[in-house]
C-alpha cells in the first residue's frame, strides 16, 4: 500500500475542485479525503496500490474543473493509515 499527502495551489478553490476529486476517485481504487486548506491550496490525502495512487493523481492534475488552474502540486510519502472510502472534509478555516 502506497499513502500521500498532495497540495494543489492555484486557481483550486471555488470551482468546484473537491467534487471533481470525487468523481475522479469514484473511478480509481483509492480512499482518502480531500479539504480546502486555509491557505487557498486543495489538500488530498490518498492511499491504495502504487500504481492506482499514482494514476489518480496524475488523473486529478491532468483533469481539473475547468474553471480551475494548477500551478503548483507538492507531493509527500505518508504511512500507511488503512484509509476506506474517499470523502470530502470541511473547509479549513481562514485565521483573521
């Protein structure tokens, strides 16, 4: 099992970026989550096979909303966490 932390910035948020990462997951043997960060950037945490976690990334980069813009993908090896299921988490909140 293969688990990483992605960061998507640009134009990620409010273009309806997390139901676009479902959708891909839906068609990929992943789990894990997808959030709006604070900051502005899409944070996805994703495990499964090598080969799948590394497809559906490639899938989420190359497939954005349309109204979406990546500049700029982090990508980081996690443990393994024994994720099910993918779903989306709230929004990280904005400190004032």
């Amino acid at each position: 099992m293969k688990r990483e932390l992605a960061v998507l910035r640009g134009l990620v948020q409010g273009v309806y970026f997390r139901q676009t990462v479902l959708e891909i997951a839906s068609r990929h043997d992943v789990a894990g989550t997808v959030r709006n960060m604070a900051d502005g950037s899409v944070q996805i945490d994703v495990e499964g096979e090598e080969g799948t976690v590394d497809a559906f990334l490639d899938d989420v980069i190359a497939h954005p909303p349309p109204a979406a813009r990546v500049d700029c993908v982090t990508r980081e090896q996690q443990p393994p966490a024994g994720l099910h299921g993918f779903r989306p988490l709230h929004s990280e909140r904005r400190s004032l």
